[in-house]
C-alpha cells in the first residue's frame, strides 16, 4: 500500500515538472528562432561568435547584434512596429 502511494506522488511529481517545464523555457516556444536560423547558411563556422548557427539565432532573438555572421545578410525587425 505504501508502495503505491510513493510511486503515486513520483509520477504526480514528474506529471508536474512536464507541464510547467516547457512555460519556463521559452527558447522552445520561440517560432522566431527557427525562421532565422532558416536564414543562416548552417555552416556552423563559428566566425560570429557562437557555435552553432542555431546558438547565434537564438541570441539574435535575445538582442544581439545580427550582423555578425559573414556569410548572410538579416535584416532585423523592427521593433518599434
């Protein structure tokens, strides 16, 4: 019976951890990554600064300067609009 019980509170334990998880991190909702790493070369080169291609999109979301990559030109929203 206690047995049942612990196994019980783990799995509503664990049930809560994956609903609120992913409100928490939100470069996993974040639509706008992916479009810009869409635009990226995927070299992967590193000449920005970042690792990867995916890493340098996500930090342009974030506010970084986006034209660092030298293979590509974005051109940033405007975020005033």
């Amino acid at each position: 019976m206690i047995g049942i019980l612990v196994i019980g509170f783990f799995i509503l334990i664990i049930g809560l951890i994956l609903h609120f998880l992913p409100k928490k991190i939100k470069a996993f909702h974040e639509p706008r990554i992916k479009i810009l790493e869409r635009q990226l070369p995927g070299l992967n080169c590193g000449k920005c600064g970042h690792t990867t291609c995916y890493a340098y999109a996500k930090q342009i979301v974030e506010n970084d300067d986006p034209t660092l990559c030298p293979y590509t030109e974005i051109i940033p929203e405007n975020k005033e609009n």
